[in-house]
C-alpha cells in the first residue's frame, strides 16, 4: 500500500482561525487532557518513567534506518532556522533507544522502563495537523518473560482507561534461519497463484516475501489466507520464546488469539503482537508492540528491547465517553473573588488537601463567578466552595452542594469537618 507524497516545493501554513462568539476558556480538562493525564497515571503506576526528549532529529540519522524511511515515506517534514538539516520525526522509537544509549554510556547494561507521548508529523499531513505516538519500552531484556510483561502491561491499561472490547493478536517472525526456510515454502505456495496477488506484493515475492502479509489489498490476503503457517516453522529457539510468553499470558489470564500470518514492516525478528478493536479506524489496529532488539543492534546497544507503540489520538477516539473522566475524580472544587477572599482560599486549599480531600481551585485572576462556576462544572466536583469578600471579612465560606444547587454559610474554620462529613470520609 504506497503513501500520497507532496510534490516538492510545496508549502504547509499553519493558519489561526479567529472565532466569531466570545468564549470562556478555562483551566478544566478536556476529554484529550483527561485521557492523557490517566494514560500517564495507569503507566507510571506500572514501573514505567515517562521520558521527554526533542520530537525532532537530523535527517541523515534517518539514513541508518531505510526501513523507517520506506515505512513512513520520503516526505520528512523538514525544519527551517537551522543550518542542521532537521526534521519533524515521524516516529520517536529510535529516539528513545538513542536516549537509553546515552544514559548507559560507560555502564553496564541496566534494565529500564520507559514510556512517552510526544508528538508526530509527516509532510503528507493535510492540514498539518501533528498527531501524538504513545510509545511503552521494556529496555535491557529480550526475552519471552519481557513480551508477557509488555502485554500484559499494555491490556491493563487499556483496561483500565475504559477500553472493553479489543483483542490480542500474537505471532512470531522468528529468526533469519527461520524467515529464510519459510520465505521458500511461501513462494512455492504461492507460484501458483501469483495472478491474485498485486504489483506490490509480486515485487516483494523476488526480495522480501514476508511483506505480503503487510499488504492492505482484499484480494492478496484472501489469496494468501490458506498458505502455511509461519509459527509451524519456527526453529527451537524461537519455539520456546514463543512458548514462555504464551505460558506466562496463561497465568495472566489475558485472552488472545494465536494468529500466525500477519507481519509489520518495523517488527524484525521474535514475538510480534497487535491489539485490535472492533471501532478502529478502517479496521487498522490500534496498535504494534514486539521486538525493538533489531533497531537497538543497529544504535550499538548491547542489550535488547521490548515495546509497543499506539496513536494517542486514535486511542481517544474509541473510548466511552463515560470513561472519559479522570482517574482521581476532583471532590472539591474552591473559588475566590478578590484578592483578600483569594489569599483566604490558598491557606483553605492547602488545608483541605492536607486532609486528604481531592480538589481543583480556581484562585487566581479575579475571575468572576459566571466564568468560575462554568469552570467548576468540567471537573465535575460534589461540593463547591465559595469565598467573596464579605466572607473572607467575615472567615466564613459558602459551600454549595453541586447536585441540588443548595448553598449554606459556614465559619471557615468548620468547613473541613463539614466537608469530610458530606463526602463520607
């Protein structure tokens, strides 16, 4: 399946679109920002360390991985204002394998887990518009302990975020020996039955017959849909990795579906799994996890690498929306009018934290209470807390139950006993 390019010359402008109504633009979370913040919450309760680093590189640390260059097209999208030949990366697992590099520089190979959402863009975008990639690494180990590990990992927080219906897929693309004895039986197979089959994929058969089974033509996989199963002709060592991690997702209980011919052009060598769902986006999986040991031989690592990479914005896209709501709801939420009443709601916020009570403010900026109520209503708080500037005058505050619309007046220094009272604490 061949990607659109852009002509060259041709420019891209990012252009702000002036909007005609006046709104109110608060500091509540959107559905993006509350996915985001449980996406990061869920993996660093796993062991994982979220790692930021530059979402750009120079163009020919791209040279070194042709693979990558063939996959997401020739069309970088390039960076002006430097005499460095820049570009926009359009996927950032070599990054994060450059970073551990450079963290075990002169040390002995550790094992790490990292993980990131940075974002991604590509010339061909239009409108240019970048996208984000959650990326999720077991560095230091390859092993089929390591890939249990990863999806096991990856179907929890999944999980966890609200996504119900999805299935793993699990393969394994197996060794050189292995890719090399069933590239012959699959070209038997298929000689003759070559008329089914596309340009693209007659052109793989003379160099690389595994791609076929990355081909996105109907017809090509239902000519291929009966030829022989790559697992069956895995050597022993690949045998038994593949076996460790199927024992091990037993134990774990994780569903899956042993699904023997399908392939992904970064995946090189070992276990390769997908996750799959029934709203993905042209029946595309969500996303590719396996292997990255290949690309870390290739960076002069020592050691290997585990991990699965997903579109974040795909992932947002197919969740319930009631699962679109934060991991650790907001109970409180505390306003201040003037800046008397907003040096009494600091000395209250920090108290009523302190007490073990979930909240969001909005203290700064003298905003009116139109503007506050409005911003209270995206964090979906119980109770509201109000002070103005008779109340901080008098050290009182009004709370206000979210649900009914009641609002009382308590003395301020009752209103944490008040508050654990109405939540039940």
């Amino acid at each position: 399946m061949k990607r659109k390019k852009i002509a060259t010359g041709e420019q891209q402008v990012l252009t702000a679109r002036p909007n005609s109504q006046p709104q109110i633009i608060t500091n509540a979370l959107s559905d993006s920002d509350v996915i985001l913040d449980n996406l990061v919450r869920f993996a660093g309760e796993f062991g994982y360390r979220q790692v930021v680093f530059p979402p750009i590189e120079e163009r020919k640390f791209f040279a070194q991985a042709p693979a990558v260059q063939k996959y997401y097209g020739d069309n970088f999208l390039g960076l002006s204002g430097s005499d460095k030949d820049l570009v926009f990366s359009p996927t950032h697992f070599l990054g994060a394998l450059k970073l551990y590099r450079e963290t075990i520089k002169g040390n002995d190979p550790r094992i790490a887990k990292w993980f990131y959402v940075l974002p991604v863009a590509a010339a061909q975008m239009n409108p240019l518009q970048p996208t984000h990639e959650f990326g999720i690494f077991i560095l230091g180990e390859h092993s089929g302990l390591a890939s249990a590990q990863m999806i096991n990992t990856v179907t929890d927080i999944y999980r966890r975020m609200g996504l119900v219906e999805f299935t793993v897929e699990i393969t394994s693309r197996g060794c050189g020996a292995c890719q090399k004895e069933y590239a012959d039986i699959l070209q038997d197979f298929a000689s003759g039955l070559r008329t089914g089959l596309c340009d693209d994929c007659e052109e793989n058969f003379k160099t690389n017959p595994l791609a076929v089974f990355d081909c996105a033509e109907g017809t090509c996989q239902e000519t291929l849909a009966n030829s022989p199963q790559f697992i069956d002709f895995l050597d022993e060592g690949c045998r038994n990795g593949l076996r460790s991690a199927l024992e091990t997702i037993d134990d774990l209980g994780i569903p899956y579906s042993l699904a023997s011919n399908f392939t992904h052009p970064l995946f090189k060598d070992d276990i390769l799994f997908r996750i799959v769902t029934p709203d993905s986006a042209d029946g595309k999986p969500l996303g590719y996890g396996g292997s990255y040991s290949h690309w870390a031989k290739m960076l002069g690592l020592p050691t290997g690498a585990i991990g699965f990479i997903s579109s974040f914005e795909e992932l947002a896209k197919i969740l319930p929306l009631e699962k679109r709501k934060p991991a650790h709801k907001v109970e409180v939420f505390l306003m201040a009018l003037g800046v008397q009443a907003a040096r009494k709601a600091m000395v209250m916020y920090r108290d009523l934290q302190g007490a073990g009570i979930k909240m969001a403010e909005s203290i700064l900026g003298c905003q009116g209470i139109r503007h506050q109520l409005k911003e209270a209503e995206g964090f979906h708080p119980e109770i509201a807390l109000i002070i103005g500037q008779k109340e901080a005058v008098d050290g009182t505050v009004i709370l206000r139950d979210v649900r009914s619309g009641m609002q009382e007046v308590f003395a301020g220094d009752r209103i944490i006993e008040e508050v654990k009272k109405r939540l039940g604490k």
